[in-house]
C-alpha cells in the first residue's frame, strides 16, 4: 500500500511539474536584424577560421617574446574593435596538429582573412603560423562581443 501511494505521489508531483513549466513562446523573426548581419534564410552566413599553429621560431629571450604576445593581445583588440575578428582564443591543452588558438574572421574571403592574420606581430615574427577554413555558422555570432565586454573585469 505504501509503495502504491509513493508511486501515485511521485507520478502527481512530475506531473505538476511539467505543468508549471512555461511554454517556451517562438520568438519573432527580425528581419532587420537578419539583414544587417548578413544572414541567410537559416539565419547563417559564410566566415573564415583561422588556426594558429606553432611557427617555426623559437624566442627564448621572455621580454621580446612578452612584447609580441602583447603586440599579438593589442592586434586582436584593434580586429575585433574594426569588426574583422570576431572570435579570438587559446586552447587550452596541446594536440597533435600544434594547433595554438583560433580566429574567426567576418569575412568569407581567405585571401582576406590571411592579409588580417598577417598584421599579427606574433605571425609576423614566425612564432605562430596559421591555416584557413571556409566556416558556416550562426550570422548573430559577431553580437556576442558586445556582451562580453560587459562580463570581462580585466583584458589580458
């Protein structure tokens, strides 16, 4: 009998559950929004990723290399701050390919995006070296910068 009574319990309580969960309500298209980020009937678009490799030399000497990783900080900030990157970081653990960070870049043009990566002083002086992607992805993507700003106390 106590046994029955648990399983009715537990039967009603799911239940009220589920129904105090809100309907999630469909949101509205924008199609405002949706043309000025150039998206697609999918609400896409084309971009460019860059991978950051291991570059082919090695500074040892750690105040020229904190100057280009400054350099390397200060370029991101100055692509992002001109719309061009929109997706910039490390990895966080080494792998096979000597993959180091990525970009993504607003712009569907590799050529493009490599005259971008190539402002890099980091790339410049051969400590990362890169590959490019064709991406598709979601063409809201360069809206979370805005955002972030407001959930980052410090900048590296």
């Amino acid at each position: 009998m106590k046994l029955k009574v648990l399983i009715t319990l537990s039967i009603l309580l799911t239940t009220l559950s589920f129904a105090q969960e809100k309907k999630k309500e469909k949101v509205k298209f924008n199609q405002e929004l949706a043309t000025s980020l150039g998206a697609d009937q999918y609400g896409m678009k084309a971009y460019t990723i860059v991978m950051l490799t291991t570059g082919s030399t090695k500074i040892d000497d750690k105040a020229k290399m904190g100057a280009l990783m400054k350099g390397h900080m200060a370029n991101i900030g100055k692509l992002a701050d001109e719309g061009k990157i929109i997706v910039a970081g490390p990895f966080l653990e080494k792998n096979k390919e000597n993959y180091r960070g990525m970009f993504i870049f607003n712009t569907k043009s590799k050529e493009e995006a490599e005259q971008w990566v190539k402002t890099d002083p980091a790339v410049q002086a051969g400590v990362f070296s890169y590959e490019i992607f064709p991406w598709y992805g979601s063409a809201a993507l360069p809206m979370y910068l805005k955002h972030h700003e407001e959930i980052s106390k410090e900048n590296p």
